[in-house]
C-alpha cells in the first residue's frame, strides 16, 4: 500500500517506500509532534490518568480553520522510528494512562501497525483510540477490525462543496459516512465501565462551525437513521477563527450560543441522547483542547 500509496482515500499513487510523498507530505518516517498524558478529551477516554495521546504530524486533510496546523500542515515534530514509537505507548502505558489514542493517525497506518507489533510483545495491553479526521479508506479500515478498540472520527461536513473549500476534499460526505458505518460496525456502541471509561466502541466527533458550515442536520440525521441512536457523539463548540479562517468571511468569528444550542437540539430531535456537551461559557480547557 506504502509502495503506490492508497492509504487513504485521495490515492495519490506515490512510492512513499522511496521517499515519495504525496498530498500528506509524509514519506517513509514517521513523524511526531507531542505525545503524553491528555486530560482535555472526551470524559470516557480522560478517566482519571489521562489519555495517552500521540499526535502524529501531516494530515491527509488541508483543514483552513485547522487549529492544530502548525502540525497538520506546518510539520512541526520529529521523525521516529517502529521501536522509539513503541517505547513511546508503552511509557504511556506506564504513567497510568487509560488508552493509546492515536491522533491523526490515517497516513501513517502501516507505521502504527509495526509499532504495535513490537509494544504488544513487550506487554502493551491499553486499548487503543483511532482518531481520525474521518477520511479514511475502507481497504485501511479493514485492516484495523480487530485491532482499533475505540474509533474517535470527525464527522465534519455535510455537503461537498464546503467540504472541498475548506478541507480540499470534495468527495467528503460520502467517504466519511462509509468509514463511520464500517467503523461501527467493527466496535458497535461506545461501551463504558462502571469506572466511566471507554473500553470500546464509536465516539463521533462533530464541530459545529458558524452560519451551519458543518451541515449539523445531516449529520445527526445519518447517524440515527443509518449507525445508531444510541451513538456516542461530541457537538463541540469551540470553534474560533485560526489558520487561514480569517481569509473566508463566514469563518471570521466563534461559534455563538444561538449556534451551538440549536446544533444540539437538531440531535436530541433525531433521538440522539449520548451528547458529550458543554454549556457556554466554555470551560477553559475546551478553548485550549486544540491547542
């Protein structure tokens, strides 16, 4: 897959084995921007000690708000190798974190994949969290089923033209809703101990962005007619204009309340109940989760 890359689902056909990159820059390394202990995701993957992220840089997306995009598009991080990425998740492991969750994980899957390999037989024993910006192929995700324990997608947009304005991909709809539906089908219904965490399951991610960029309808509307009512879904509202927002008049200013209500709302109308919401004022931690 590496050798005419097919990784995801813009198929550049690059020979990534040769150092050849395509649209997300990545080559034959891996690179890494930050990795620890992260107490601003979702509460079922926080728990107690963490959730042990690992944020891989590049993106096979070219978000324009993207707050993140010192990593994503910048390449801010460090190359590393199988053998450093799985002393990484077992160090985790080690400090007590709940999970592995692997932050932008698409174009780097066969990387993953070797690291797992060596940590698992040196006791890594964690689930381990996909976390996606929900453009992934169907031949990838099929070599996950078994192996991921918790897929985090976005579910960013629902129509094709917003997306490809503002992601540079305008098959997104489509592609994001297959890989949303295949991921549930390999985990089902995010499952959460009596301790409050995740062991397994979908958890749907979706930004609410101003003047209803996002397509919120549609996207809660997929999701109780053609996944699950009982989906575990993140309405998050702490969209603030970044990047190169500025540049697109409807982007130029946060979410308002109005928005982020009627966003849930449209959930609670499609049957929708397992919200993980804020009220405004946002919590600190919220503003600063992209960060």
């Amino acid at each position: 897959m590496l050798g005419e890359c097919c990784l995801c689902p813009r198929h550049c056909g690059v020979n990534r084995l040769a150092g050849e990159s395509g649209k997300c820059h990545v080559t034959n390394q891996v690179i890494v921007s930050s990795y620890g202990p992260h107490f601003g995701e979702e509460a079922p993957l926080v728990g107690r000690y963490g959730s042990g992220t690992i944020f891989f840089t590049y993106c096979n997306l070219r978000c324009v708000f993207c707050q993140n995009y010192t990593v994503s598009q910048l390449g801010e991080g460090s190359p590393i190798n199988s053998e450093e990425l799985a002393g990484v998740m077992l160090s985790l492991q080690a400090k007590g974190c709940h999970n592995i969750n692997l932050v932008s994980p698409t174009h780097v899957v066969p990387y993953i994949l070797d690291a797992l390999e060596i940590a698992a037989s040196m006791g890594l024993y964690l689930p381990l969290v996909y976390n996606s910006g929900g453009y992934d192929s169907m031949k990838t995700l099929r070599l996950l089923d078994g192996i991921v324990d918790i897929y985090m997608p976005d579910m960013k947009y629902s129509d094709e033209k917003t997306a490809e304005q503002l992601s540079g991909i305008k098959d997104y709809p489509k592609i994001n809703r297959a890989a949303v539906k295949e991921m549930h089908r390999q985990v089902g219904d995010l499952q959460i101990a009596k301790d409050g965490v995740a062991h397994r399951g979908l958890l749907v991610r979706h930004l609410v962005l101003p003047h209803r960029l996002a397509g919120t309808a549609e996207v809660v509307h997929f999701l109780a007619q053609e996944v699950s009512t009982n989906t575990y879904l993140n309405i998050m509202a702490q969209y603030h204009p970044c990047y190169k927002a500025f540049d697109i008049p409807q982007l130029a200013r946060p979410v308002n309340k109005q928005e982020f209500n009627e966003a849930i709302d449209l959930a609670h109308q499609q049957g929708l109940n397992r919200l993980d919401r804020y009220d405004f004022p946002l919590p600190l931690r919220l503003i600063l989760r992209e960060k």
